[in-house]
C-alpha cells in the first residue's frame, strides 16, 4: 500500500515515530492498525460475545463456618506450637471426601 502525505502530516508522523523508537513503517502500520479497531463495530468485539460464567455460591453455613475457624485461630494463637499452616490444612482436609 502506498499513500501521499502533505509536510506536516509526515512531520507528525516522523515525530511520533521517532519518540516511539519506530519506522515510519512501523508508526503508520500502528496508526492505520489503531484505526481500524476504533472504527469497528464494538458488538463484533470478541469480549463482548463470550457467555457468563457461573461461580460456585458459598452458603451461610459454610461462611459461618470459616468465621467461627478464624476466631479459634485467632485465639489459638497465644498457645506455644501454634501453626496456622496445620491449622487451615486440617479445615480444608474436614471438607474433602475419601
């Protein structure tokens, strides 16, 4: 593809190039890229064709259930030989079936 710029139309063009570290190939391959996407049509964008996604809900008895195990955390804190890591490990292994 060729086209015809006028003086200040290359000089903006060579500026920009320049500041970008680009040819002006490359700036004018970007400029023209750059407009082409802005001139579609956003309902033929991909992200705006993909379908929901749906989330397993946590129920209130499992939300209550991870409070009340942060609050013995919590408290079981201040005993010697205290770990968290064995601690969550042993709430998430009470969830699992064998």
């Amino acid at each position: 593809m060729r086209t015809d710029l006028g003086e200040k139309e290359y000089e903006m063009l060579s500026a920009v190039a320049r500041d970008e570290g680009l040819t002006i190939k490359e700036a004018a391959r970007k400029a023209l890229v750059e407009w082409s996407v802005s001139a579609l049509d956003i309902r033929e964008d991909p992200l705006f064709r993909l379908k929901p996604v749906r989330f397993k809900a946590v129920g209130r008895r499992k939300m209550r259930e991870a409070s009340e195990t942060m609050d013995r955390l919590r408290e079981s804190t201040k005993l010697s030989g205290w770990s968290g890591v064995k601690e969550i490990r042993k709430w998430r292994g009470a969830g699992k079936k064998s």
